[in-house]
C-alpha cells in the first residue's frame, strides 16, 4: 500500500471517484508485474504516475484500459465492475488514450486520424471538434491533408492527443507523450496539457521529466517493483528533492 510523505496533509478532494484500480495483479506470463496496485482517478484530478523505467507504470495503464488482463483484483467505473474489459468498452466509458509510440494510422490524413475518433462525451457533449483541436494545435491545419506517414513525431504526436480529444473524454491518459520529441514541441505538448487540465479534464501522466509532470499534476503516485509505494500532493514531492532522488534516481 502507498504511503504518504511525512509531513503530508490529509485534506483530499471530495470530488467523485470516477475510477477505481483495488488490489490489481497482473503478470506477463510467469512474471508478476503489478502486486497489489490500488489507486483512485477523481473527476477533475490531475495525477502523475512516476517511478523509473520497468516498475509497471505502463503495465498498469494498459491493465486499466484492458489492454492485459487482470488476474487479480478489481477496476470499477463509476463503481461498477468493469474489470477486464476491452479497450472499446473503457474508451466508451470517457477514457482517452495516448499510447507510448503515438499509434497513428501511417495510411491516413490528419483528417482522417481526427475524424475517425469524433464522437460524444458520455454526457453528450461535443466540446473537443476538429476546429477546437486545429486551434490548440494550429500546425495540424497545414498538415490537414497529409497522411500519418508524412509527418514528424512531435507532429504524430499532436494528432494522437488530438484524435483522443476528439472522443471528448473525462479522463485523458498520456504515456510518455514527450518521448523523442524537439524541445519546442515537448513546450508545446505541455501547453496542451495544461489547456486539457484547465478544461475539467482528469488526467493520468506518465512521463520522464518528473519535474514537469509534478507542475502540471494535483497528486502524484510512485511505483517500485510492481507496487505504489508513495501516494502524495505534487508540489510537497516537488518540494523534496532527496525523496526525489531515492525514489527516481535523478
């Protein structure tokens, strides 16, 4: 079970639990990855998801999505069951995805990777369009017409956030989306990611600069081994750069 920082306060949001990961297992064959993982993802809640390379961060967002099955524990949506169940179905339930390695369909256009993905919230709302998403990402409009093949990562990128905002999600999960990236687009990823958590919408952050995802996140949990081992407010883990240090090695 994660612990909190000494000398943490208590005080937690009273927002809603939108989904619930309790007392998750899951392997890869014979190797247990994740050990007994709980974690809570509230309406309107910025989390980063942090601990160095191999300790499972992937491997619980995968689980959470159904990408990898579960063989033990629970994940409910909006308190129900929803454990194991596949991708599509999480994706319907207002969960956005932004993969490590962005996942754009080399053989579309820009509008054709963002179109494809436009639907309703879950409440029925259309605030993410192609015109919202061509606005925060003003690059795409002169790649509109040019297939997945022909662009840059960093602009691969801006189509992967982009496409999983076209779904109007409530809680947007990232995956190292700076990854590989020029300086100036890493920039202009965290601008977005900012406009998404100024917008209401949860997110789920995993990413190498631990500095940057502390700033932009509200709570900020720590996995070693398979586990979370640290669950805390984000600017008092900022504000601690020996914990830092001892938990991530920087």
């Amino acid at each position: 079970m994660a612990e909190p920082l000494a000398g943490q306060t208590t005080t937690t949001a009273a927002s809603t639990t939108m989904f619930r990961i309790e007392d998750i297992h899951t392997y890869y064959g014979d190797s247990h990855i994740l050990r007994g993982v709980s974690l809570d993802l509230k309406q309107g809640q910025a989390v980063g998801l942090l601990g160095r390379n191999g300790m499972g961060k992937t491997t619980l967002i995968r689980t959470l999505m159904g990408y990898v099955q579960a063989r033990a524990g629970k994940i409910f949506a909006d308190a129900r069951d929803m454990t194991n169940s596949p991708p599509e179905k999480m994706a319907r339930l207002g969960v956005g995805y932004v993969p490590e390695g962005r996942g754009v369909f080399p053989n579309l256009t820009v509008k054709e990777n963002l179109q494809m993905s436009a639907r309703a919230g879950l409440g029925g709302d259309r605030h993410w369009t192609c015109e919202r998403v061509l606005e925060t990402f003003p690059r795409l409009k002169e790649r509109w017409s040019n297939r997945g093949d022909q662009l840059s990562g960093g602009e691969q990128q801006m189509v992967s956030i982009g496409r999983a905002l076209m779904t109007n999600p409530r809680l947007m999960i990232l995956d190292e989306a700076t990854e590989g990236l020029a300086p100036l687009v890493v920039n202009e990823i965290w601008r977005v990611v900012a406009e998404i958590r100024q917008a209401g919408i949860s997110t789920l952050i995993v990413d190498r600069d631990y500095k940057k995802v502390l700033a932009h996140t509200d709570h900020a949990v720590v996995m070693e081994k398979g586990r979370l081992v640290v669950a805390t407010n984000s600017a008092q883990l900022l504000a601690q750069p020996e914990k830092l240090a001892q938990l991530l090695g920087v």
